[in-house]
C-alpha cells in the first residue's frame, strides 16, 4: 500500500464523523476498563495473598457482555477500541523504552521472533493436510499465529488467491485467533516457575509464543513492568517481521502456480510510532513526569482494548465451528508455544 494511501486512512480513520461513530462503544470498554482500575486501587481483587488483575477482570465484564457486541451503535467503538486504541497504546509504550534496552536484550528475542513467525508459517501450511484443509489455510493460520493475530490474517488474506469461502475463512481466523490469544494470556504466566525463567526470559516467551498485540500486552501486564517490558519489545519483532512474512506467503503461492491478489498489507504504523517515542526517550527529550503520565495512559487503553476483545469473543460461535481447523488453530498454538520454550532453554545454554 503506497504511503498516500495510508495516510487517507489514517484521516479517514480520526475524522470527526468516526469518532462520534465510535464514541459508544468506546465509552462502554472504558467504562468496564475504568470499573476494573477502581476495583484494583481499592484492594477488591485481593482475596489474601491472591491478586486478580484488573485485565482479568476486564476480559470477564468484556464476555459477559458479549451479547451486546451485535448491537450497531457499539460496534464502530468496538472496532475502535480494539484495534486503534490497542495500537496507540502499544505505540506510547516507547515513551518508558530507550533502544539501550533493545541493545540490552541481546539476540534472544530477535531470534526467537524470526523463529516463531518462519517456522510457525511453514508448519500451518504442512499441518493443513493432516486436518484435511487446504495448504493456503494453513498459510493464513499460520501467519496469524506466527506473527500478530487478526492483522497478520487480514494482511495474509488480501495476498492469498480468494475463493468462495475466503471470508469464512478470514472471519474463523480472527475469531479464533482472538479466543486462543485470551486462553493462553491467562495460561502462561503461572508457568513461570514450572518452567524456571527469569523475568527475561518470561517476557521473551509472552512475547514470543502469545498471537496477538493486546493479549501480549495483558500477560505482560500481570507480572510487572520488567516482564511487560521484554514481552512487548519481543512481540514488536514478530509484528515487524508481517511484511517480510507476507512477501514470502505470496511468493510461496506463486511459486506453487496459484494467482495472487494484486493487494498489499498496511504497514505496521504503530510499531513506528512505538520507534519514535522510543528514540525521544533515549536521548532524554521525554521528562520522567511526562514518561508516567503517559505509562498510566498506556496502561488504560490497553485494558481498554482487552475488554473490546472480550465482548467480541463468542464461545458460541467458536463452538458451531467444525473441529479440523479448530484442531489446526490449536495445534499451531502449541507448536508455536513448544518452539519459543525449547528455543529458550536452548539460547540460554549456548550464553545467549
């Protein structure tokens, strides 16, 4: 997509006429997000030596209230909220990171994302078959799981050859996608200790085995700063290499003689925003009051895009679905899982 183009978007996106379109359902996943900080300052997600986060709390108002999704004047909110909230979010995360953190890292998460999004998307185009579903449901799967969830699936679908059931697809995939990045937000980080990571190392296997932005995010969330910090910085990696990803899946389909659309994925605008305050933030422009200030706000829009994720999951609508590509979606999850823990234990033993 040419940069003027993206750039319309961006207009069309933020015009007043959207914003009042989205103010809604806004308004509602704020609301639920505000309900879930209030309750957490006043200690009422501490039950003894047990902590609720106030994400989970969000994600379970959020399905509760799923029902209320259909509703039309919620759902450019949501929509909203779910997706450019979560982004600008993400995107003022940079203003706490300076690249001597990046530097700092090493070669562990930069490794561990170009292996879960190369190796990830070659496995869901080999495992298809054995579900009796098709090598280009494989890919957009794959690419979903490996790189960034349901913007990762709509950029594959617009570079893969369509067909009749190309929107069913695209829609199972998003809607999967979503459901299993929530189960295993709350799944992983109670691993920690059977697993023995440092907080490193969870954050580099949050970052590096979680589908998508929001739910990385939320994990995160849930071990502290430092865990958050590395999970965000190593699934950034993976959202930077969708491009690359997309490029390949498109000459893999053409290699094979299949049509591809003339269609190119947006690029990832908020990892560039996300760049930029990082870089004001390493040469000292963004004062430390400034610096939290915007932390708090961070923090508050992505819970807020938690709880448009979650009064967009149906678990209804999961179940009608038939079981060969929900065993596909799942099967990807753990593999994806698997590699990022071996890879982890392997890296460490050679130093990195």
């Amino acid at each position: 997509m040419r940069s003027s183009a993206v750039a319309v978007d961006l207009v069309r996106l933020w015009a007043p006429g959207n914003l009042r379109r989205a103010a809604p359902g806004v308004a509602l996943c704020a609301a639920i997000a505000a309900v879930a900080f209030i309750a957490d300052t006043r200690s009422l997600l501490r039950f003894g030596a047990v902590w609720v986060p106030p994400l989970i709390l969000t994600l379970v108002i959020g399905m509760a209230l799923q029902p209320l999704s259909a509703r039309p004047v919620l759902k450019p909110g949501l929509e909203f909220a779910g997706r450019t909230l979560l982004r600008v979010g993400v995107a003022l995360f940079g203003a706490r990171l300076t690249f001597g953190q990046l530097i700092d890292d090493g070669a562990m998460p930069i490794l561990i994302a170009l292996a879960a999004v190369g190796c990830t998307i070659a496995f869901g185009a080999w495992a298809a078959r054995f579900f009796g579903l098709s090598r280009d449901f494989g890919l957009l799967t794959g690419c979903a799981t490996g790189v960034c969830g349901a913007a990762a699936a709509m950029a594959a679908s617009a570079v893969l050859p369509k067909h009749e059931n190309s929107d069913r697809d695209l829609a199972f995939t998003v809607m999967g996608v979503n459901f299993l990045s929530t189960v295993v937000m709350v799944l992983y980080p109670p691993l920690r200790e059977m697993l023995g990571y440092s907080l490193f190392e969870m954050g580099v296997f949050l970052g590096g085995a979680i589908h998508d932005v929001a739910q990385v995010a939320g994990a995160g969330q849930t071990m502290g700063d430092k865990v958050l910090s590395d999970a965000i910085i190593t699934k950034l990696l993976r959202v930077a290499f969708l491009l690359p990803a997309i490029a390949g899946i498109a000459w893999w389909v053409s290699r094979g003689g299949g049509p591809v659309s003339d269609a190119r994925p947006a690029p990832p605008i908020f990892l560039f925003g996300f760049l930029a305050l990082a870089a004001l933030n390493s040469v000292g422009v963004v004062p430390p009051a400034v610096q939290s200030a915007v932390t708090q706000v961070s923090s508050f829009l992505i819970i807020t895009a938690i709880a448009a994720l979650g009064m967009k999951t149906s678990l209804l609508a999961l179940a009608r679905i038939g079981m060969g590509p929900v065993l596909l979606l799942i099967t990807e999850t753990v593999f994806i899982g698997l590699l990022v823990i071996g890879l982890i234990y392997g890296l460490r033993a050679v130093g990195l």
